[in-house]
C-alpha cells in the first residue's frame, strides 16, 4: 500500500506542482500571489469543455484553444486590474485578485450553471499499468508526463531564450531592466500569459479526475499555494518540488492516519513553514551585501 | 549639440528638486556635474533617462535634435543613449555574462553583440574570470565594471555615469576613471555626475556645478581645478592656514 499511495501522491502532487508554478511565475513579476489564479484556469477548462462537447471540437482544437483563451485572459486580467492600480501595496493587490476571482467564479456560474459535468478526456483513468506492488493509470501518466515536459520546457525557456533572461531580470529590477531597453509592461503581460496557460493545463488535467464545476480549483489551488510556500514562493524548482512532496505526504497521511483530515495537512504544512522557514525549503535567494 | 536640456524643473512630489536647469552636451567630450548631497545631480540623469513619472514638469530636452521629454525609458534608451545608475543596479541573480545580454537587449546584430563581449572584456580582464557567477556575489568594483559594461553593450552615443566613484577604495576609483577616459577617447560622450570633484575634473573636459537644484559655475575642468572657490568646497583644500594653525573664519562663496 505504502509503494501505492507514493505514486498516486506523486501523481496528485504534479498537479499541485502546475498550480504552484503558474503562482510563483506571477508571484515573481507582479509580486502578489493570485488568489484568482483557480478561477482562471476553471474559466479556462470550461472552455475547453464548451469547444469539446457543446461544439463538438476536436481534443487538440479544443485544448489548444481553451490555453490560448487562458493565456488572453491573463494578459486581460493583468492590463484591466492590476496595471490600474498606482503605486499598490501588497495588500491592495490581493485584494484585486480576489476581486477578479470572485468574478470570473460568478462568471462561469452564471454561463455553466452548479451542474457537475464530466469533462471528455483522451487518455483513460480507468486503464492502468502494474508497477509491481502499485497501479497506476494511464491518465496518471499522462499528466505526470505532461508536467515534467512542461517544467523542461520552462526550464529551457528561462535558461537559454532572450526574453526568458529578460524576464528573471525585470523580476530582478524592474528599473534596470528598463534603463537596458526591456518593455517591462511587455513582460508583464507575458508572465501572465504564461501562467494563466500553465493553470489551464492544471485544470483541463484534474477536471477528468474530479468533476468540471465552478468549485474545480477551489481545493488544488489553495494546494498548490501551500505547495509554492512549501517551496519557497520566489524559486520555480522549489515550487515544484513542494508540489510533489505535499502530494505524497498528504496521501500518506490519508491512508495511515486520517482520510477525513486529508485536505487539512496542507494548511498544517503552510504553518510550519511560515513558522520554521518563512522563506520556503528551497529559496536559494543571493543576500544583499549591506 | 548630442544633448540639449532647456530649463527643466522636476518635483518630487511636492520637493522642488531641479529649479530651472540648462545644459548642453557637445559630441565626443565628458561632462562632468558636480555638487553635494542633494543637489539635485542625479535627478538630472534620472529626468532625462525618463524614470520619474510625468517629469520634467517644465522645460525641454533633446537628443540629436530629437524631443525625448516625456517619452519612456525605454524608447530612450533605443535612441543611443546609457545609463549606469547610482549604486549599480545590476541584475544580482543572473550570471555576468547574461547581465551583459541584457545590456545589448535592444540589438538584433549578434556578430557584432559577439565583438563587443571581447571589448568589455579588454576594458574589464575580471569580468571574463567571473563570467559565469551571479553578479551579486561581486564585489562592489566589479559591479561597478559591470554595470558600465552592461551600458557599453547597447553602443551608446551617450553614455550617462551616475557616481561610478560610489563606495570604492581609491585605487578602485583610479582605475575605474581611467576606464571611462580611454571609452571616451574611443567615440563615446559621456555625461559623468560625481561627488569626487577632484578626479572628476581631472578626467572631463567640461565641468559644472550644480547647488539647490541650479548651476551655480560652468566652466572648462581645467580652470576650475585651479578655482579658489571649487577648491575650497568641493575639493576640501584649505586656502589659508591661520598663525594658530586652524582656520577661523569662512571663505564665502563668490556665486552666491
């Protein structure tokens, strides 16, 4: 059982592990961790939903499409709410992503109504693999997979391309990546593209799982945000390796101590980290020389 | 005429920081401003460069004849002109090579990107050893080098320094001014703001001071090194010793 519930932790943990990355790429640029950042990607599966079964799309039409609604959305989100805010505090922005989650919940409540749907998906969850002592199902593969191409691809994409480099520094300092000619409006919007994107994939990958309704995000983005402090909320690596370990510790626990706390663990986790290493496991952050 | 500033005037706020300030800037020279604490030296840079949101209040300012009051950093800096900031700036968790990379963010023409690595490197021989190190492990020298390169990257035609002279040893500064000559001396102008009147004079040819948020003296650096009064207050030589060996009056400023 022990092998068993390690692999579908890790399963469940690459999903919290997206929802973490898409938090901390924002986190890192607009500095405000997005508490709207589920509802975009529910709004986004729903999408993909509406393409696939009311129209009648193919899968990659309708999974390409609803990621690039996703990434328009964020980039919509970013330049209407937080680009209007002058000279915000912390505080304010939050407040500004809990205003635009409440509305985009209120949003796909209103066009798709509280009925739970079933979102059609290519790979079955049902089909599995024996890995000796464990299963695992074919869905669980996928996104395991998917994750780690998408990591790699990020990986890659902040390493070795101009505008990811661009990126880091306007994270960095936002005045000296102007003074060197960086837009940093641009990148702003595209870190919201990005992310927005990455929460899409998230959410199109558990609506199979779980059931495609307003509340989809509810649960794995308050995870993934405990995943990201797990993490450490300023490093992408750290983010998603607190993605993995919440989901296996938290099935741990489901099967050897408590299944009805389950959901609780996550929150036990975020305390301890605040209180023990406010700055997250894996910050690897240069300290200013004073 | 490369840089024309008309009367400019900048709030912070409700702080009157520039209070009416001209300046011209001739093709291939250094300029140096001089003055305090507070003068207003490096709000000049920053009005310019386009960094303080809705300033210059008042005035004009233009760049090879082009108006650039107004538009933002961005678009400045993709007419030619550079800007080493006060206190260095550079990105602290990327590599020295890729803070260069981002000096020359702006450019398509990677051959030529590739040969100007070469030059910075000539310039700065440390900078190759630290090449794959995070610029914020550096010392304060070597970000100083950095920074400057960073700015060289984008082939200025104007290269703004703000205190370059900024907490470094005095060997440091010595070195680091003799860096910003030889630049000068291949093609750049530069327009130097500095505390250090002494080796800001000794390298640029034309000098200013700036007090309260206006000039008070304009002059070429040479006659103002031997100026009673720059000597006096910027320099730190004492013109007269007393019989008892302390000064016990004030000189007064003649530009008052």
């Amino acid at each position: 059982m022990f092998f068993q519930l390690i692999v579908s932790g890790i399963s469940f943990g690459s999903l919290y592990a997206l929802v973490a990355l898409a938090m901390v790429i924002i986190y890192k640029t607009s500095e405000v961790p997005n508490f709207g950042q589920g509802e975009m990607s529910m709004l986004s599966t729903f999408v993909a939903y509406t393409l696939l079964v009311t129209h009648g799309h193919s899968f990659a039409v309708s999974f390409i499409g609803a990621l690039l609604f996703a990434a328009i959305l964020g980039i919509f989100l970013e330049f209407v709410f937080l680009r209007r805010a002058k000279d915000p505090n912390i505080l304010s922005l939050i407040l500004i992503t809990l205003g635009f989650q409440m509305i985009l919940y209120g949003l796909a409540s209103w066009k798709w109504g509280a009925d739970q749907r079933d979102l059609p998906f290519p790979v079955s969850d049902f089909d599995v693999i024996n890995l000796g002592p464990a299963v695992i199902s074919y869905l669980n593969i996928a996104t395991l997979l998917i994750t780690l191409i998408l990591m790699l691809l990020l990986f890659v994409f902040f390493k070795y391309t101009k505008i990811g480099v661009a990126m880091k520094a306007t994270q960095q300092n936002a005045m000296a990546a102007r003074i060197n000619g960086i837009r940093t409006n641009r990148i702003l919007s595209i870190t919201w593209a990005m992310s927005s994107a990455i929460g899409a994939v998230a959410g199109i990958l558990l609506a199979p799982i779980a059931t495609l309704d307003p509340n989809l995000m509810l649960d794995p983005l308050l995870k993934g945000f405990a995943a990201a402090v797990l993490g450490g909320m300023t490093t992408l690596v750290g983010a998603a390796l607190g993605g993995y370990m919440l989901g296996v510790i938290e099935n741990l626990f489901g099967g050897y101590i408590s299944l009805e706390f389950k959901s609780v663990v996550a929150f036990g986790i975020i305390v301890l980290v605040l209180c023990f290493k406010p700055s997250g496991l894996f910050a690897k952050h240069y300290v200013r020389k004073v | 005429m490369l840089l024309e500033i008309k009367n400019i005037e900048t709030f912070y706020t409700l702080i009157y920081a520039l209070r009416g300030v001209s300046l011209t800037v001739e093709e291939g020279t250094i300029t140096a401003i001089l003055g305090n604490n507070g003068a207003g030296k490096s709000t000049i840079l920053k009005t310019v460069m386009g960094l303080l949101d809705d300033q210059p209040d008042k005035g004009t300012i233009e760049f090879m004849g082009k108006r650039i009051d107004g538009k933002d950093p961005e678009v400045i800096v993709r007419m030619g002109l550079s800007y080493v900031p006060e206190g260095r700036e550079v990105f602290e968790e990327l590599s020295v090579r890729e803070n260069l990379l981002m000096g020359a963010y702006i450019r398509r023409d990677r051959a030529a990107i590739r040969k100007d690595f070469e030059q910075i490197y000539g310039y700065f021989p440390v900078l190759r050893e630290r090449e794959g190190q995070w610029a914020g492990t550096l010392s304060g020298g070597e970000q100083q080098m950095l920074a400057i390169g960073r700015a060289l990257m984008n082939r200025p035609k104007l290269l703004f320094l703000d205190e370059p002279s900024l907490g470094l040893s005095p060997i440091l500064v010595k070195e680091i001014f003799e860096i910003i000559k030889t630049i000068n001396q291949e093609g750049a102008t530069i327009l130097l703001v500095e505390q250090n009147a002494r080796m800001a004079l000794a390298i640029s040819d034309i000098g200013l001071i700036l007090e309260n948020g206006r000039f008070v003296m304009k002059g070429k650096s040479k006659e103002l090194i031997e100026d009673k009064d720059v000597q006096e207050f910027y320099m730190g030589m004492r013109s007269e010793e007393s019989a008892k060996g302390y000064q016990r009056w004030k000189r007064k400023k003649r530009w008052r």
